[in-house]
C-alpha cells in the first residue's frame, strides 16, 4: 500500500514525465553537487517555509515600486504615494487588503544614506499609524497615534549597516534589518465625505534623505539594480528563483545562517540562480513535493496557530525580529494570513471561514448574521470593522453597493435591535430597505470574514492577551 507521500511523489513525477515527454532532454546536475534526494527535498520544503515571505515582499515590492506597468505601481523608492481612495476589489497587489484607512505607500532605499520621515499635526480623535516593514517582513518600528502621539515630527529611518549619532530634530531612529523597506501609512476615515481632510494629513506626510533634512550636499546615488521581474501571480511558479533575488536584499543574520547555509547547498542564496529546468526529473519531483508539503504545513499551522474563539481564529503572530526568533513556519503562516499585518498593540485580526458550529461559510448557499449584545461592541481605542473578501483569492467582493466592509464610524447610520445589540447581516442578496443599512454583502461563494481591531483596549473588556482576552467576538450565526 502506496503512503500519501510516494502517492504525491508517483503524481509529481507523473506530471512531470508528462510535461517534459516531448521536449529537448535536460542534463542532470552532477549528484557531487547536490545532496541526496531526500535531503534535497527537506531543504527545499524549510527553504520554502522560511522564503514564502521574503518572496510576497520582494514581488509586492517589484510591482509597487519597480515595474512601472505592473498594474499596481505606486511611486519610485523613496517617493511616498498617496492614495485618495480606500481598496476596492481593483487592488490586487496585496491578499486582504485593508479597506478602512486609506494608504500612503513609501517604499524606502536606504542603500546610500537614512531617509528622514516627517508626519504632522493630526487630530486627536483621527486614528494614524506609519508601519515600518522591512525585507524580512518584520515590524521594526512604529509612528503614529498610538506610538509617538499627534503632534509632528521627524523620524530617521536607518539600514542594517548605518553607524552615525542621531542628528539634532530627530525624534526616534528606526534600525531596519534589510536596505529595502516598506512604511505603510493608515490614515482614518471617518466617512466618504472626509477624503478632503484625509488628503490634508496625507499631503503633509514627508520623506526625504538625511543629507536633505540636515541641509547638506546629497550622498552619492546607490547602484542601480536590475531587478528580476516578479509578481504575485507567479510566485508559485518560480518560487525559488524569486527566492534568489530577494535573499540578494537581505542580508544574513546570526538567526538564519543555519537555513541559509542548507539552502546553498542546493543553489539557492544571494548571486545564484536557481534553475529548476536544469534538474533530474527525480530531484525535479521533490522539488515540487516539498513545495506543496511546505505550503500544506503553513496552512495547517495557519490552521491551529490560533485560538478558535466562537469559531473567529485569534491569535497574535506579527511582529520584530525578536518576536519571531526564527520561527519561520509563523512568519510564513503570518504572511500568508494577511501580509503586512500590525503588531498586537496596534491591531488584532481575528478572522473566520466558517460559522459558529465549524461549518464553511459559503454565500452561495446561506445566509448569515453577526449580533454584538448591547454593550458588546469590540473594545478600542481607535476604531473596528468587519470587511468581507472571496473565500478563494482573499481579494475584495464586487457587490451592487460597493460596500466591503462595516465599520464603527458607520453606526450612527445603522439600526439597533429593539433590546439594543447590533446585527449584521451576511449574505449575497439584500436583506430588505429597513436593514439594508446593516447589510454586508457577500460573495456567491466561499467567504472570508476579517474583524480589525484598531489599538485594542488593554484594560478589560480587552481582546487581549491575544486568545485569552475577556471580550470575545460573537459567532457567526447561519439563519437559512
């Protein structure tokens, strides 16, 4: 009797004597240079748990600040682009994007000297944040409301290899851990006729060299790069030449040195480059397996990392280098949960596919609500929503009235139950005039629920400790 792994293993090669049946035979590499099949196969499965998020980074990279016809391109490094507009189903850069704030994009290139970001003034009851991000996909630093307050200032922004004082002005210096870096920007919105106030604040949002902000001639320009092109689309299809490219921005660190050194070994790191076609097919059908074993284990622990809490999955899994302390298999589980996401203190994602007694929420086939018990709304600081995505890509869902998400500076339009709770009401069809204003639209299909809590409470009721906090979110209820 066949195991699931030689099953998966006669599939991949199957496929692969398949695809290559009528093409030009390939050469195999030496069996001096490359482990044996087994080995090959476990290193490639770590390699890929712990690349998944350095190759999401570098391809949203590639489209946001690169490749000008990407589709999704956004400013040149060092370039902060505002965007006048929360996400719609259009923005497909990025799985679960966040439709509550509108975004100012800055990707940094800290090669040739630190970039000084200034924030201004902004009111004390607008939500802001500017999260620092770099190549490793790791939550450096934090500006913004909750972090550094409402008042302006200025904010040094350093690579891996800076050595310097911190200049006079400077408020704070954030140390990243790659050359490249992403700040995302989160400005609030209160509602669609705020966009006016929210360009003010964004307008007001700057980047520039430190030579600049000290009034001193520019450094000499960094080399420029010729980037492999990539995209999120094809990261499965190249993943480990993508790997290669973004391992050249990363550099290693006493953390991942032990990885690194396994995935040389099969030709993968900085300078190399990764030829999957140029392989045997036994070493190609590993390659493959190890792959998919790699993906099935993030999605299991993507599965189980958190706490099921009325069938919501919590859990806190973003964080600095120290948080992760190479736990590659949560970093991966995280990137691929919602790339990009916030530090527990900033905010909490719990999020569900199914409904409150375990079964898949599927808009095709029922409907469904969400009711907080009076008093039971989530408890923060700063605001929260519930925004729906498709089950399958984790993009946001065309609808008739363009509505992606429901958010607490929506309830003064909303209705109230007679005994005061609040219900949402989840399903593809609208749920009548007199509720309409209650009405999440869903996808005939598969659903995917995010709630954002934005700077949880810590005092209770608080979501937090993250899984064990004393307010839960309530289950999602199937009514048909």
């Amino acid at each position: 009797m066949l195991t699931k792994r030689e099953l998966l293993h006669s599939a991949a090669i199957a496929v692969l004597a398949a695809t290559t049946a009528k093409s030009t035979p390939v050469v195999a590499q030496s069996k001096a240079e490359w482990p044996s099949l087994l080995e090959a196969k476990d290193i490639a499965e770590e390699g890929f748990i712990y690349g998944l998020p350095l190759v999401m980074n570098y391809a949203v990279m590639q489209e946001y600040a690169v490749d000008k016809n990407s589709g999704q391109f956004k400013a040149p490094f060092n370039e902060i682009y505002n965007m006048h507009h929360v996400a719609t189903p259009a923005d497909t850069a990025i799985i679960t994007p966040n439709s509550d704030t509108p975004y100012s994009i800055l990707w940094l290139d800290l090669r040739a000297e630190p970039m000084v970001i200034s924030v201004p003034t902004v009111e004390k009851d607008r939500y802001y944040s500017v999260q620092l991000i770099d190549g490793n996909t790791y939550n450096f630093g934090y500006i913004g409301t909750r972090a550094t307050g409402t008042e302006p200032g200025d904010y040094l922004v350093v690579g891996p290899d800076w050595k310097g004082e911190t200049p006079p002005g400077i408020k704070q210096v954030f140390r990243s851990t790659t050359p490249f870096t992403f700040a995302a920007f989160r400005t609030q919105l209160f509602h669609p006729d705020d966009m006016p106030n929210v360009e003010k604040i964004q307008a007001g949002y700057k980047a520039q060299p430190l030579s600049g902000f000290l009034g001193q001639p520019a450094r000499r320009a960094a080399p420029k790069i010729d980037f492999l092109p990539a995209t999120t689309a094809g990261i499965k299809d190249n993943f480990f030449q993508y790997l290669d490219a973004a391992l050249q921005f990363v550099p290693e660190t006493a953390r991942d040195k032990a990885v690194r050194a396994k995935l040389a070994k099969i030709g993968i790191g900085p300078g190399k480059t990764f030829e999957f076609k140029d392989l045997s097919l036994e070493h190609k059908a590993e390659i493959l397996l190890a792959m998919k074993q790699g993906d099935d284990k993030v999605d299991k622990w993507l599965a189980g990392g958190n706490k099921d809490i009325n069938g919501w999955n919590i859990g806190s899994f973003f964080g600095d280098e120290a948080f992760y302390n190479g736990d590659w298999l949560m970093r991966a589980g995280a990137a691929k949960g919602g790339l990009y996401g916030n530090d527990a203190v900033e905010a909490m994602y719990p999020y569900t596919r199914t409904d409150a007694t375990g079964e898949p929420l599927d808009g095709s086939k029922h409907k469904y609500t969400i009711t907080f018990a009076p008093g039971q709304l989530p408890p923060v600081n700063a605001f929260w929503s519930v925004t729906m995505y498709d089950g399958k890509s984790q993009f946001l869902v065309k609808n008739p009235i363009n509505r992606y998400l429901i958010n607490s500076p929506m309830l003064s339009g909303m209705k109230k139950d007679e005994d005061g709770s609040l219900t949402l009401y989840i399903q593809k069809d609208s749920p009548g005039a007199d509720k309409e204003a209650n009405w999440l639209p869903a996808p005939n299909d598969t659903i995917y629920l995010v709630m954002r809590l934005y700077w949880p409470k810590s005092e209770a009721p608080s979501i937090l400790p993250a899984g064990e906090g004393s307010w839960q979110p309530p289950g999602v209820k199937r009514v048909s």
